[in-house]
C-alpha cells in the first residue's frame, strides 16, 4: 500500500503541468534546426521540412532566409511562399528586415525566421529577433528557425576562448529552452572543410580567410562537442520529465540553489555564464547578488554602470539578481544566502597575494571559514582579464555619492583641522599634559573622517602624528625622539586614529544607506495611504501622477484601457504637451497586450525616450506607466528601478481594486433592480389574470354561440386569439416571477417524453398550423424524471419561437438522443436562424429576435425555459445549423428509473 501511495504522482506537479500544457495551447511551437557552426546544413534542413508540410496542406511562409548564395538552399526556397522584408533607412542606406507586423497580419500556420540570433535594424521594434520569435508565438504562429552553438549566451565565453573570436549576438538559454523541439543537424569536420572548399559555405574570398581563422578543424570539434552535448542535456532534461511526469519512480531530493555574487570587477559577466551553465546543469534556481559596502559606495558612474551591466545579463540569462548593503561582504552574503535556502555560493578567485589574505582575508576566505553548510564554488579568472578595476576611494558628499572635489575638499580640510589643533594644543600645552594634548587630534580625526570618509580620516590620521611628533615631542621642532617610550605612544595614536576613522566613515555609510532605505520606505508608505482612501481610477492617477514624478524627477502618464481593450491617454489634463509628445501610444498598446516592459532601458524599442511598464494587478493587467526620466540615474539604479516596479504594482492593485468595487456597486443596483421589476411584475400579473380569464372564457363563450356566417363573427374570433395571446404573457410573466422567487416546487415524476411532447403539440396546434411538424424520438427512450407541467411550457415556449420567427411552410422538427448522462431534446427549425450579435443574449430576459419586429411578446420565454430547465439540473443552448435554421437544444439528467412491476400475461 505504501509502495502504491510513493508511485502517485504530486497533484501540485500535475497541476502545474495541466496549466503549462493549456497554456502552450495556446501559442504557437517553436522548432529549432541547432548545429555547430554556419554550412553544416540548417537552413536547407529546415526549408525540407517546410516544403514537406507545404505538400500536406499546411500554410507555410517564409518570414526570412539567408541562402548565402548557396546553390543547394537557393533551390529550396522557389516553390515556397515568401513575406516581402520591410525597408528601413539606417545611416543613410537603406537595409531590409524581417516584417513582423506582415507577419502577424497574414497569420499563417508556419513561418520560416532564420538566424534566431541576428540583431535587427536600429528602429526595428525590438532589437533582436529572437524577441520578434516570441511575439509570433504569442500570437499562435508556428516558427521554424535555425541557430549555432556560439550564440547561446551561456557559451559566449567558451567559444571565444576556443574560437579567438568573441559573438555579438547572442540569445538568453531560456529561449532555447523553450522550444517544442530541437533538431540537431551535425556534420564531421573533415566534411565541412571539404564544403568550405567546394565553396558551398561561403564565396572563394571569404572561404579562404574562414579556413584560416574560425573553420580550423580544431575549433569545428570543439563546436561540434558543445553542440551534441547541449543538445544530449537538453534529451537529458526531456527524459527526467517524462520519468517525473509519468511517476516511474520518485525521488525525494531538496533542490539545489544557486548565490552568485558578482563585482566590479571586468570578469563579472564571466561568472555569470558560468554560474548560468551551472543552474542548468543541476536544474536549480539561481540568484546574482550585488553586496554594496561603503567602500563600494564610492564607484564611478562607469563602474556601476558595469554592475548593472552584469546584473542585466544575469536577468537575461534568467537568474533572479538583488542588491544587498550591508558592511561586510561575506557576512550580508551568508545571512542572504540562508534566508533564500541556498546551497551553493558562486564567487570569483582572488587576485590578492598570499600575504596580503593572510593580513587582511578576502571573501573566498571569509565565505570558506564562515559557511559550514553551504558549497562554496570558486571560479578561475581569464588571463586576459587580470587587469584589476580599480575602485574609487575618495570619500562622499552627503547625498552618499563621491566625487573628486569632495575628494580634495576633504584632504584640504584634514591639514587646515590639524594645524588649528596644533595651534590650540600649542596655546593650551602649559596646562594640559602632552596625552591629552592627543585628544584634540583625536577630534579633529572623528571630524574629517564622519565628513569625508575614510581616505580622508587616514590622511588626517597621519598628518596628526607627524604633527604631535614634530611640535609637541623632544626635541621640539625635529623628528627625532629621545625618549624611545613615545614610539610607543605615536603607534597606539595611530591605531586608535585609524580605527576611529573606519568606524566613524562605516557609520556614516550605514547612516546614508538608513536615510535612503527610510527615503524610500517612506514613499512607498505615503503612496499606499493615499491610494487607499482614492475612490475612482481618476484620483488614483492623480495621485500616483504626483507622488512619483518628484521621487524620480520625471515626467510620466499613467494609461488605462477603454472598454475595446484599446490604450488611451487619461492623464490628458495633468501633463504638459511636451510629455504628451514623447509618449508613443502604440508602444503602450504593446506593452499592455503581452504584459512586458519596453521603450528606453529595455530590449525592446531601446530608442524610445520614455520607459513603458505594464500595470500588473493579481487578476489582470490594468494599465501602462510611461515615465520619461530626466535623470535616468534617478530609474535605472538597481534600488530605484525596485522601487518603481513596486510602485507600478501598488498602481495596478489600487486600480483593480476601484474596478471591483465599482462592479460590486454595479451589481448591488442591477440586483435591486431587478428585484423591484418582478415585485412589480408579479403584481400587475395577478391583478390582469382575473379578467383576463373572464374576457377569455366570454370570448370563447360568444365564439360557440354564433356561426362563421355571422357578420359578427371575425370581431369575435379577434377578441379571443388577442385575449388568449394576453392571457399566454401574464402566465409567462407570472411564472418568471415565481421561479426567480424560488417558490415553485417540482412536481417531479417518471414519465414517457412522448407524452409530454403530444401534450405541447395539442396546445399549439393552431400555432403551428401553418408549419411541417416531424417527430424524431427514438422508441427506445427511457424514463425521465421530470415536472410534466413545466416542461411541458418549454417545449410550448420553444415551439412557439419557431412558429414565430419562421415563415409558413417551414419545418419544425423535434428530436431526442440519449448523451452519456443526459437526454437532449431538440427542437429545429428551417427559418432564417439566429442573429450573431444577439447569441449571447438569446436566454435574456426581455431579449427578443429581432428588435423592431411586429411579432407579439415581451421576450420571456427563453428565459423562462432556461430557468426550468436549470431546476431540473439540466442546461439549454441554440445555435444556427447548415444551410439554414436554428435549433434549440435542451438537456435533461437520466437518472435511474424504477423498476417496473412485471405485466400479468393471459394463460393460454
């Protein structure tokens, strides 16, 4: 039994691959024809398969295909459909790209993209293709495309170790993860240099300088070994989640986690994509982390521009990357570390001498004596990268920024501070002892170095030594010392000088951290509190509007959709024309319709002066936040762009909740609404039943007593079909009024359909007088189980929709099959059919056909009947049926009918 509970497979894995496969569904498959290297055949393979698919019917397009002038591809391509290339104009000349927008026009069921990896032209809408793969995917499209080994980002540096040639253009693992299937074309070395040769890979010129550089026989191995073994992982991979999904055996194993922590460094991005083959080697979750101390406060503008560089390439790659501040590197990084559950901690090799990590220890060493139950991974560095960045040091101004007039300011301050110290200490020295004259340098010490920093404080720390040393100590005026206890003295001033100077700079970096941290919670605080007391989306806009454009120093607009799903300005009023202007609607448009950032900092339309983020709230995305920056520090610092994804969110979530309680409030009217209708309705019908049955039975009383001849007779036959026809609306209006109040009991009982659908037949007998009526009810039918009365007012209702709103002579037939569970009954006409604009309200109270029609009746009876037919656990659904007509479909539970008591046969 336990064996047997062990090989269940986890419902939260089953759910997780239900809803992956729905929403693959959804989208279009991606195939990718994967090799080595340019010439071993992607292109021409993947052009076979597209001609074989075009001979079984598929649409197949080509989207765009480098042939390279090859011969063999070339005569691929002449039977295929082929997309004309968009033109654009870049530096004066006019290139060709790949027409996305055509593409998604057209719509066809396969398009042929080659080179997945190839960067688009500058005005493009995104900057490299593999983006514009992903949007006809969204789109439901089908894509073959073609790919090598060096242009996955993870491998980047490998090859260019191997090669001697780095690749620009590189596409995230993550996109070639996501493909439906992946075809390997290989080929050996020897018989791709005989193709180089035969000029088959590239033209004479260009074949000879390849075979001297890339196409040595050495590198194609290695590529073609990188290429089978990315694709073996990839076969690895779809094993493991064939085992796992079909419950062949299950293995309990707590999953790997990853902690990269990366620099400033030039061989961050290095570690990255090792890190990145790593992850994906042992199919865990990674993170890259950034430790900002307040040594590395100080950096350049070109350096922190390196790390969110490397952190950009990490979220590419698909790590999730944070910046961390705390003192200490090694310590931040562990207490991280444990909070997340990781396992391994990837660092790079230090540079430092033996020495020096004896004297003072580095991370790897402090990472190794401090992490007992973590991994630590250490990473060797390229020997073309050992060139050490170096960090700026000079100290801050109060903003937390440092900058080289501080820098000098600090320096010229610590000896001005001194030699007032020395002039005061002179003054004071016959009353003070020479210790306490140390005190004063002390202070001015704590001074610079809280003010400056810490390159100042040691300055200040040095130059005050040398000074107590040179006026204080004898012999005066001189260097010397006579006195060999005072060396003693000078080392413990200069000890204690220093640590206070790195205490003292450690504090006010954690003071200036605490002030931006309190900065930032702050807002976050006063933007949550204003957004909860706004009531509609106008004020949450406005507030939003001001709150964030102070705090970024940028002009922005927040755009909402109207009821088409359409983008619009609704912050018109509030932004000056310029901002206006450099907001592109139809950007907007694309980010609210696949829930992703673009414009400036993005991959996305890059050249756009405004950033694009997509209000995402938890049930649907409600919106847009463009936002021009005027300082694009102010948005693209790794702490600030946080900050403002949490704000977009705050937005979103403030909006759908404005959404909601104005659908809430909707609904409460409509409610009472209706329930004030039917109280009204159910009135008026019982005070029109009374003598309504009284005009009805004189009518027809009057009816009897003359004959046809009579010149009378035709006033009489008019009075009693309009007061029989009044007389069918206030029964409808009056059971709809007791169905809604839930006060009609079923009268359920076994019965043959047969008879219910005679019964229904007689009631409309003049009705249907002018119509073909056909019976299609098998004679094997069961029992049902079901109120004779109230059915039998459907079928009434139904069949006297038929009769009005089809023309005479047309036939009406009604039918019944056995479904699994259920019997369906059907009643089909041979009419005009159904409106489309009116499908979805047909079962609408108060909706009838058609809109200006002379046809008596207030549209109740399909409403009535979809209420009956739902007391009895049933459903009801129309639809137009070829060539012509409609057909009215309701079903009924089976149930398990009684047994029968055995019928008492003659004896013979």
């Amino acid at each position: 039994m336990a064996d047997t509970l062990n090989q269940r497979p986890d419902p939260d894995l089953l759910l997780d691959k239900i809803n992956k496969e729905a929403e693959k569904q959804k989208n279009g498959r991606l195939k990718i024809f994967f090799g080595a290297c340019a010439g071993v055949g992607k292109t021409f393979a993947m052009l076979s398969a597209a001609r074989n698919l075009r001979l079984q019917g598929v649409n197949v397009v080509i989207g765009i295909v480098e042939t390279h002038g090859r011969s063999e591809t070339e005569s691929q391509v002449s039977d295929l459909d082929i997309l004309p290339l968009k033109k654009l104009e870049y530096r004066g000349r006019e290139l060709t790209e790949f027409d996305l927008d055509a593409a998604l026009l057209r719509k066809p069921t396969l398009i042929l993209v080659d080179e997945l990896a190839h960067s688009n032209v500058e005005g493009s809408r995104h900057t490299k293709r593999w983006q514009d793969v992903e949007e006809l995917l969204s789109a439901g499209i089908d894509v073959y495309t073609t790919l090598n080994v060096q242009h996955l980002e993870s491998l980047n540096d490998v090859v260019g170790q191997i090669t001697g040639i780095r690749v620009s253009e590189t596409i995230p693992d993550k996109v070639f993860d996501m493909a439906d299937e992946v075809i390997l074309v290989d080929l050996p070395a020897e018989e791709l240099l005989q193709r180089l040769q035969e000029g088959k890979v590239y033209l004479p010129q260009q074949a000879e300088r390849a075979g001297k550089n890339f196409f040595r026989k050495g590198n194609l191995i290695a590529l073609r070994e990188m290429a089978l073994r990315r694709t073996a992982d990839r076969v690895d991979t779809q094993m493991q989640e064939y085992r796992s999904n079909s419950a062949i055996r299950q293995v309990w194993q707590a999953k790997d986690r990853i902690l990269v922590c990366v620099g400033t460094a030039p061989e961050a991005e290095r570690l990255v994509r090792v890190a990145a083959r790593l992850a994906h080697s042992l199919k865990s979750d990674w993170l890259v982390v950034y430790v900002e101390t307040a040594r590395l406060q100080r950096l350049s503008d070109a350096q922190r521009h390196h790390v969110l560089k490397t952190l950009k390439l990490a979220e590419t790659l698909g790590a999730e990357t944070t910046t961390l501040s705390g003192t200490e590197v090694a310590q931040t990084l562990l207490a991280y570390a444990r909070s997340r559950n990781v396992s391994k901690i990837v660092v790079g090799k230090s540079t430092r001498s033996a020495f020096a990590r004896l004297i003072t220890p580095g991370l790897v060493d402090s990472l190794t004596n401090q992490a007992t139950d973590i991994d630590i991974h250490v990473v060797s560095r390229e020997r073309a990268l050992t060139e050490k960045t170096v960090i700026n040091t000079n100290n801050s101004d109060s903003s937390g920024q440092f900058n080289e007039s501080s820098t000098l300011k600090g320096y010229y301050l610590a000896g001005i501070i001194c030699a007032i110290n020395t002039a005061i200490a002179a003054l004071l020295l016959p009353y003070l002892e020479l210790a306490n004259v140390v005190m004063f340098y002390l202070l001015g010490v704590v001074l610079i170095s809280y003010k400056y920093g810490r390159g100042s404080g040691i300055f200040s720390s040095l130059i005050s030594v040398a000074s107590f040393d040179f006026f204080f100590v004898p012999p005066k005026l001189s260097f010397t010392v006579s006195d060999t206890q005072y060396l003693l003295t000078f080392s413990v001033m200069f000890v204690v000088a220093l640590v206070i100077s790195n205490l003292t700079s450690g504090l006010r970096y954690q003071a200036v951290v605490a002030m931006h941290r309190e900065k930032r919670s702050r807002a976050l605080y006063d933007l949550g509190k204003s957004l909860a007391s706004a009531l509609t989306s106008e004020h949450i806009i406005e507030i939003s509007t001001h709150h964030l454009s102070g705090i970024f120093q940028s002009k922005l607009a927040i755009l909402l959709p109207d009821h088409q799903e359409k983008i619009v300005n609704t912050t018109a009023n509030l932004l000056p024309d310029n901002c206006l202007q450099e907001i592109d609607f139809g950007i907007a448009q694309w980010v609210y319709d696949h829930q992703q950032q673009a414009g400036f900092g993005t991959d996305t339309l890059p050249s756009s002066s405004a950033l694009y983020i997509p209000l995402q709230a938890p049930m649907r995305t409600r919106g847009v936040l463009a936002i021009v920056p005027e300082n694009k520090r102010m948005i693209f610092l790794p702490e600030q762009k946080q900050l403002l994804d949490t704000f977009a969110t705050q937005i979103a979530i403030a909006i759908e909740r404005v959404h909601y309680v104005e659908v809430a409030q909707d609904a409460l009217v409509s409610m009472e609404s209706e329930r004030l209708r039917n109280t009204v309705l159910s009135a008026i019908s019982h005070d029109l039943n009374t003598p309504l049955t009284t005009i009805v039975a004189s009518a027809g009383f009057l009816k009897n007593g003359i004959s046809p001849d009579d010149k009378y007779y035709e006033f009489v036959m008019m009075i009693y079909e309009q007061a029989i026809r009044m007389k069918s609306l206030v029964v409808n209006l009056l059971d709809m009024a007791r169905l809604q109040s839930g006060k009609v009991t079923l009268n359920k009982k076994w019965l043959l359909l047969e008879e219910v659908v005679g019964t229904a037949l007689r009631t409309m007998k003049q009705a249907l007088s002018a119509h073909q009526i056909n019976i299609d009810l098998p004679a094997d039918l069961p029992l049902l189980e079901f109120d004779a009365v109230l059915i039998d007012r459907v079928l009434c209702n139904l069949l006297d929709n038929a009769a009005k709103y089809t023309p005479a002579g047309s036939r009406v037939t009604i039918s019944a099959r056995v479904k699994q569970q259920d019997i369906w009954i059907s009643v089909a006409d041979t009419g005009p059919g159904l409106p489309e604009k009116l499908k979805d309200q047909l079962f609408d109270k108060f909706t009838r056909g058609e809109k200006e029609s002379s046809k008596s009746g207030v549209g109740l009876g399909l409403s009535i009947c979809k209420a009956i037919v739902e007391a009895h656990g049933g459903k009801i659904w129309a639809n137009n049926k070829p060539p012509s007509g409609a057909i009215f479909t309701f079903s009924l539970p089976l149930g398990t009918p009684p047994n029968l008591p055995p019928t008492d046969e003659p004896h013979l």
